[in-house]
C-alpha cells in the first residue's frame, strides 16, 4: 500500500506486499538487532527532524530548514553563510551545532504486557501515575549497564507499548549548506505545493569520543563510525518504481472523530492562523529593515510562517475533501457494530458530550499559546514562574538555570516587533474570548488607558510594559540575576501579563480542559480498541509519535483537478523559469545562473542531459519526516523527503488515496549542488556512489 507508517520491527507483516511493490531486500535488511540494518543509517535529528548517515565518518544528510535555526544561528552580515552558503574544505572547518544531538535507535521492544499488567484495573490520575512508575522501571532495565536510553511509548491511543533503547551523540557539527536562495527556493510560496524546485538539503557530521560512544562537545572528538550508513543511486527514479521512506514521523491523528474536526475547521484552525499572522507581519516589517535583524528573526519566521500556512492549508482541505463526512460516515459503522456491545456503544455519543462541555473553553488555551505567549519577553517573563516559586521558598539559587536561558534569549531578541505582538494579541483576545473569560487585568488595563479605544489602549499599555520590564532589556535582567528580589519580579509588568491569563485559566477553567483531555484520552483509546475488533485480522498501523517508521509505496504523479496533470518530476529547466532576480523568493545566486547556460551538470544529469531537481510519491508521510532518506527496492537513496503538498493537507487526519504525495528532493540535484554549486567535490567522494 501507501498508507500506512509501520513500525520496522514488526515489518514482515508487510514483506509479502513490499516484495510485490518491488522491494529486493528482507525484513532483516531494514531492522535488525544483531547486525547493522538500514535503521542503523536513520537518525532522529534534533527530536524535530530526520537524518541519515551517508559516510563512514558519520557524514548526516538532513533538510535545509531542519538545519536552519543551526545556519542562520551562525550567520552574521559578515559572515553571511545563510545567504551565501558554506561547504567546510576540511574537518577542522565545520562548525560545532551546540545543543543539537541525534540518537540512533538501538532497538525497541513490545512491553504491553508488562505496562497492562501494572496498570490493570486502574483509571485516571492513578493509572497515569502507575504508567509513569513502570516506565521507569522498564527504561532502567533497558539501558542498564549501557550508555544507553530509553523511553516508552503508547501505541493506537493508549492500546500497546513500546519501549524504544536509543544512543544519543551530542556532539554535532554543521559540514555545509547551500545559499538559502536554493536551500528554501520558493520560500513561502511554494512552501506545501507541488511542483516544487527546492533544494532542501543541509549537512552535518556526528562526532564521538575516541572509543566511537557519545560524547559532550571536545574540539578533539572524531568523527562516528556509523554501523551502517546508506549507498546513494544515481541511477534516478521513474513513475511506478518502489520507494520507502524511513524516519520520525511527529503526530498523526488518524483516529479522530468528526466532533473534534468540527472544532478544528471551525474554531482552532482560524484562530492559530490569526494569531500566527500578528507575529508573521510584525516581524515582516522589522526583517526588511536591516540584514542583522533579518538574520536574527528568520529561523522563528520560517518555523511560525511554515505551520501558518499548514493550517490554512489544512482546514481548506478537510472542507474539500469533505472529511467531516467521512468521519460521520465512519461513525455510523462503528455505531451500528457497538450497538450490542455495551463496552463501545456510548463512545460516539460521550464524545459528543465532551466536545460539547469543552467547545465554549477551546479558544483560550489556543489564545494563550499561540496569542498571548507569542511575545517573545512575554514567554521569557512566563519562563520565571519556577524563579518565584524558589524565590518565596527562600531558595536564593533558584536563578541558577535562568542565566544561560536569558543569554540564549536576549540573541535574538527585538524589541519593536515584540512590542506590537504584545499588542496585536492582546487585542485579539480582547475581541474573540466571551468577557466571561477574561482576567481582571484587562479590565483595568483599559480603565487607565482608555476603554473607548482598546486598540490604542493596547499600544499606549504595551509601550509602557516594553519600557519598564526587565524583561526587554539585557542589562536589566542580569541585574536582577546578579541581585535576585522577589518583589522586583513580581511587580515586573511582563511578569504581571503574562501571570494574570495564566492565573485566570487556572482558576477558572484549567480544569474543563484537563477533565476534557482525560475523558478524550479515555474515549480514544476504547475507540481504537473497538476499531481493531470491528476489524479483525486487518493489517492496522499506529499514529505517528515521533519514534521510528516506514512507509513504502511508489512514486507517482498526480491530478490536482480536472483537466491539470502534474508529472512527477521537476528539472532545473523549471528552478529558472520560476527565477525572479533581486526576489527574497525566487532569486538565484550568479554562479547557479552560469552552471545552467554552459548545462554542466556532470554525471548527476539524466540519460537525456537533464538535471532532475524533485520528485514525489504517494508515500505516507508528516512533520518529523523532514529530511527522511527516500530509499529505492535496493535500499539505496534516491532522494530526501521534505514536504507535503496542498490537495492533501488534510493528510494528518486522513490519507486521501488520490491526492496525498511526499515531495522530495532528488539526490542527484543535492549532490549537484555540493560538488559543483557548492565547489565540494571532496564531501560527495566520502559517499558510497552506485551508478
Ligand atoms: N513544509 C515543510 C515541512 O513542514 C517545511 C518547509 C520549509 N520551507 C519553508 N518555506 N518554510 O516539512
């Protein structure tokens, strides 16, 4: 099939299918727990991406934008290699990526059993306090001994556990990067569309200690030696072949019931793209500014700007696709089926409840998130609530972990696009919550400067706040660390905002919301458990949970609409038709231009002269995968997946057979872009290349 993100280990249920699909290899070519098997070659990468390991000397191939707050971290106007791009000539050159790690899946092992058996007979806050000591024990077991770690997981919404024993090496180190104008070619407005002609790609090596175990940063660690790493194909793809994609796929949530759709296209999905649109168009204004704001706020914007745009996409697409229907659809099944069976017969009917207490409180937790958290100084100001706990218990170094925070924080910090966030925000709540819901402190915000205009009100507020927390300024902020008083941070005005939403949600609905999770969580897991009976015998995979899949299918092309065809493949020809000089988009840097008029594309063109750039297939993929290894029926890398495309974005939900696509980067366009763009012919001869 192409639905479908499997876990590896139990991935001879699959084999037969695979094989027919077009597969070469065996179930113990992918996962193996005694000898390097591909899984060895795939690494979470930063907890929010995937990479694969493509060298002996732990070379890693991940995405341009899962490397992008690294690059742009060491990107000054000087020193510009966002924008112009960077290939170390040597290991002494590549540059130290401090807190970033990836861990690489030892292996993983079924634990329902032991969790089932702890928990039996248990509900609620008991059963979750039992779940978390019987982890416990099940990590300390798996790693004990070991350098090793380890967590559990919950499967199919609460219905089988997994515990996942993984290494973990901290010592990363950037190798290189194209110029961000081919790395995020496209920018937004491409961003979730097919066709696309990005060149999504970044490098970074693993570094280990002497005896090839992980290791904190030391300028004399040496590069890992991987128990696999991956051989890369030249030989390219055409419609129809077998592909898989292996990585960290973040959240699916294909058991979702139409209740929680509604609420979605309805209420939660606008609201996050209003909020999100406040930050986007503040920060817009300031970046166009100067180079080193621009350089200080783009990796923020692109993370804000890339699941704006996914929300938008996706509650346009659960219209189109017409998913509420589906579900109801889906629904009435599993109702006629339950109506005998008193364990399943009330679920839909409880859901319904549920969503119907919850529904009147759903915006706040989104409004403060997404709203009133979207002020950077607000955040940090939020960060300090542990601070006055420790500070009222009298524990004077409750400001230890808070140092390092504010360095990290004032980095990129700016204060005028904050201020009008803050504003911006504030408003919007104002506006969209019932009155009922409101803190007092908004009240009396308006009272001092003026209830007839809040808007003005708002900004003449936010000003004041900007002005006299510390919490916007270095100096005042490490003063108060060098000097810490309880009373100073508890009439700071930031502090102040951001703790009267929080104390109101706490006293006044927090625990609806709890009580909804809890109810939601319990619903969700009966549910799924009916699900697997109404269809037994039935091939099922669990929702993504960032631990480790695979999905396989094939590539292939696509109609958006009647009467448009999308082939499956994108060439360089189209990177210029799209170009736009001087464009924050669409640009391209000089020399580019010039390997394209003398069409030197050396051994990484096609049989007819062409430089294939992307391509897609209809394999099942979501946020995480990002920068997952896309391998053909040898096992061999053929591209990197990156996106997803718009006819689909309803994907997470449900798949939808016709439209949902990965799009990828083809690895002959990377490797062009490395050995001739990027003049680093040294970095593609470390690879295993198959002709
Ligand atoms: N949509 C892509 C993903 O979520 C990220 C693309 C980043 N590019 C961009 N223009 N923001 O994997």
């Amino acid at each position: 099939a192409d639905e479908g993100m499997w876990l590896p280990m139990l991935i001879n249920k699959n084999y037969d299918q695979m094989k027919r699909q077009g597969f070469k290899l065996t179930p113990q070519d992918i996962y193996d727990i005694n000898k390097g098997s591909l899984k060895d070659a795939i690494v979470w990468f930063g907890g929010f991406c995937t990479g694969e390991i493509v060298s002996e000397k732990g070379l890693v191939l991940t995405n341009h934008h899962c490397g992008y707050d690294v690059i742009a971290s060491k990107s000054t106007p000087q020193d510009n290699i966002l924008d112009n791009g960077f290939w170390a000539k040597n290991t002494a050159e590549e540059k130290p990526a401090e807190g970033l790690f990836v861990s690489i899946l030892v292996r993983m092992e079924d634990v329902t059993a032991q969790v089932n058996a702890a928990t039996k007979g248990l509900e609620g806050a008991e059963k979750a306090a039992k779940y978390a000591e019987i982890s416990k024990e099940i990590v300390a077991k798996a790693t004990s001994g070991t350098g090793y770690e380890a967590f559990v997981r919950d499967m199919f919404k609460g219905n089988q556990y997994f515990v996942f024993v993984t290494e973990k090496y901290s010592d990363i180190r950037l190798v290189g990067t194209p110029p961000q104008s081919v790395g995020k070619y496209g920018g937004d407005t491409d961003n979730w569309i097919w066709p696309r002609h990005t060149g999504d790609f970044s490098m970074f090596r693993i570094y280990a200690g002497k005896d090839n175990k992980p290791a904190a940063y030391a300028k004399d660690n040496v590069p890992f030696t991987p128990k696999r790493s991956l051989a890369v194909s030249l030989k390219g793809v055409k419609e129809g072949d077998f592909s898989m994609v292996f990585g960290y796929p973040g959240r699916t949530n294909r058991y979702e019931n139409s209740y929680g759709i509604k609420l979605a296209v309805e209420k939660v999905n606008p609201a996050i793209v209003k909020l999100r649109d406040i930050r986007l168009k503040s920060w817009k204004e300031q970046m166009e500014k100067s180079d080193s704001v621009r350089l200080l706020l783009s990796s923020e914007y692109a993370n804000i700007a890339n699941y704006w745009k996914y929300f938008i996409g996706q509650t346009e697409q659960l219209k189109h696709l017409k998913v509420y229907d589906y579900k109801k659809g889906e629904e009435a099944k599993f109702q006629s089926w339950s109506a005998s069976k008193p364990e399943y017969s009330s679920i839909l009917a409880d859901y319904g409840k549920a969503y119907d207490a919850y529904t009147p409180y759903a915006l706040y937790p989104i409004y403060l998130s997404q709203g009133i958290f979207g002020a950077t100084a607000v955040s940090f100001a939020r960060s300090f609530m542990p601070v006055e706990a420790g500070l009222k218990a009298g524990k004077v170094d409750a400001v230890a972990p808070m140092k390092e925070h504010a360095e990290e924080f004032f980095k990129s910090f700016n204060l005028p696009s904050d201020k009008k966030i803050l504003a911006g925000t504030l408003l919007a709540f104002y506006n969209d919550i019932p009155k009922d819901q409101h803190p007092a402190l908004i009240g009396e915000i308006l009272a001092k400067y003026g209830a007839d205009d809040p808007e003005a009100a708002f900004k003449k507020y936010s000003d004041d706040v900007y002005a006299n927390s510390m919490f916007a300024s270095k100096a005042k902020t490490e003063a108060f660390l060098a000097a810490p008083e309880l009373g100073k941070l508890q009439n700071d005005p930031a502090y102040q905002y951001v703790t009267a939403f929080i104390s109101n949600y706490r006293e006044k609905f927090m625990k609806n919301v709890d009580a909804f999770n809890a109810t939601n969580g319990a619903l969700g897991q009966k549910y799924v458990k009916g699900i697997m009976e109404m269809n037994p015998g039935k091939l099922m995979y669990p929702d993504a949970n960032s631990t480790m899949r695979l999905t396989y299918g094939n590539i292939k092309a696509y109609a958006p609409k009647d009467a448009v065809k999308y082939d499956y493949e994108t060439t360089i020809d189209g990177v210029i038709e799209k170009y736009v000089p001087k464009d924050s988009e669409f640009d391209l840097p000089a020399n580019y231009l010039e390997l394209y008029k003398k069409k030197d594309f050396g051994q990484y063109a096609n049989e007819k002269g062409q430089l294939i750039v992307g391509f897609i297939s209809n394999n099942d993929i979501t946020g995480g995968n990002s920068g997952s290894p896309v391998l053909n029926g040898n096992g061999e890398l053929i591209g990197l997946a990156f996106d997803g495309n718009w006819e689909a974005m309803s994907g997470d939900i449900v798949f939808d057979q016709k439209y949902k696509r990965t799009i990828c980067a083809d690895i002959r366009y990377v490797l062009w872009c490395v050995d001739k763009l990027g003049n680093a012919p040294h970095i593609v001869k470390e690879m295993k290349i198959v002709k």
